[in-house]
C-alpha cells in the first residue's frame, strides 16, 4: 500500500474509532451491560494500537494523555469483563439460578466501584488525535513504522509458537496481545474484499479466538473458586476441566496453522 493511502485509511478509521468512543463511554456508564462494557473495551484496544503505529508523528503528551485515560477505563473494567465471562459461562453450562445470582451479585457489586471510575476523555484531546500533521515526511514515517511492527510481531510470534504451552501466564497473555496487534495491523492495510481471503489474517483471526477462548476459561476457573462448596459446583469445575482439554488440543491445531502462516510472513 502506498504510504500516502495508508496515512489516509489510518485517519478514517481514527475518525471511526474516536467518534464511536464517546457513545460507548456513556453507554457503559449508563447500564453497565455486558457487551457494552466488552465493545468500550475493544475500541480501546484499538485505538492504542492506532496510536502506536502513528507514535513518529503524533503530539507525545497528547498520545500519553489519552493512554493514560485509557488505562484507568481498562482497569475499572478489567475484572466486571472477567465476572460477566463467568456469568456467561455459567449460564451456558446449565448452572442453577442461585449460582448464576451470586455471580451476579458480585458483578454488581464490583460494577458500582467501577462506574465512578468512568469519566470521558479529557476536553477536546480525541479531536487533537483524529488527524496527521500530513505531508510525504509523515506518510513515510507511517509506512516505515507499520513494516517494522509487523516485523518485530511476526518475529516474535515466530520464536514463542513452538513453546507455547511452556509459556508464564504473563507471556502467554502477551504472546495472544501480539497476535491481536497483528490481525489489527492487517485489517489497517488490507481491503475488505482482500481480507476474508488472506491466509495470514486468518491465521491470526483463528489463533486470537482460540488463545482468548483459553483465557476465558481460565478466568472462569479461578472465579469458581469463589463461589460457596457444594456438589453442583464440584460438577461445573468437572466439566469446565474437560473444556479445557478440548480448548488445549484446539489451541494446539490453530497454533499450527499460524506456525505455518508466520513461514510467509513479512520478513
């Protein structure tokens, strides 16, 4: 892609990421319900990848104010979005209505402390980061910038996917950040029409969804153990185990493909 058509496609798809934030800021605040508080968080996610692709030509203070922000906003809704996954589990696996109230007693009670915490951005900073000072200089410094992410991602993902499995929680969280950095980063580059067809982004798409899928059940996990001993949840903690396995030997197939995909990846 041409360095001035991707400054212009990062600039449309800022504008689109900014102006859906604010209404996701107040709907999650408003209700607190859980896709809202789970889209406000995807946006986030984003956006911070947005801003780092454009870190050579952005305002440092003003690209520091907004993480800063975004920060807090993810981490007072970092663990509502862990009990609504283990609502949803629950739900799903058929638990009693007394199990799943608890768990939502405690989603509500951690909902409150977390709503206070959701402020909108500081006055006028997302109109400061919709656009690009503009210019061949700043269309280069983009095009240089998004080919060394995707490098240092690919290289990355390249050393860690034979070892996967041997990897600290903190490294596997990290390990599933790059692949969704990645698939973001192709999604900024690739038509739509051209996407749904890329082998790599599908890859990546496959091994985010997978790896997350992981993830949820290992929150669910760790949030049953909160709940009171009784034989039904000693019968969920069976067949959360079992999930579990079935979740690993998948994780292992589509961590193969992507093992595969990084073989054509950018060098």
């Amino acid at each position: 892609m041409k360095p001035e058509r991707l400054a212009r496609r990062w600039e449309r798809r800022q504008a689109d990421l900014l102006a859906v934030l604010r209404t996701q800021v107040r709907a999650a605040r408003g209700q607190g319900e859980a896709e809202a508080v789970h889209q406000l968080r995807v946006t986030l996610r984003r956006l911070r990848l947005s801003l780092r692709l454009a870190k050579p030509v952005l305002a440092e203070e003003r690209a520091n104010r907004f993480r800063a922000w975004a920060a807090r906003i993810s981490r007072a809704t970092s663990r509502v979005r862990d009990l609504d996954i283990a609502v949803d589990w629950l739900r799903g696996g058929n638990a009693s209505a007394a199990l799943v109230a608890d768990c939502e007693a405690r989603r509500a009670r951690v909902w409150r402390r977390c709503r206070r915490n959701l402020t909108p951005p500081p006055p006028g900073l997302l109109l400061k980061l919709a656009r690009l000072s503009g210019g061949r200089r700043t269309d280069m410094a983009i095009e240089k910038r998004l080919r060394k992410l995707e490098s240092r991602d690919a290289e990355q993902l390249r050393r860690q996917v034979p070892q996967f499995f041997e990897l600290s929680e903190e490294d596997r969280h990290e390990f599933r950040r790059t692949v969704r950095w990645w698939r973001y980063l192709r999604e900024l580059t690739l038509p739509r029409r051209r996407l749904k067809k890329d082998s790599t982004w599908k890859c990546l798409l496959a091994a985010q969804e997978v790896l997350g899928e992981m993830q949820n059940l290992a929150l669910v996990q760790a949030d049953l153990e909160e709940l009171p001993p009784s034989t039904e949840l000693t019968e969920l903690k069976s067949m959360l185990v079992r999930q579990q396995k079935v979740q690993a030997e998948t994780a292992r197939q589509s961590l193969t493909g992507l093992k595969n995909a990084l073989k054509r990846a950018v060098k």
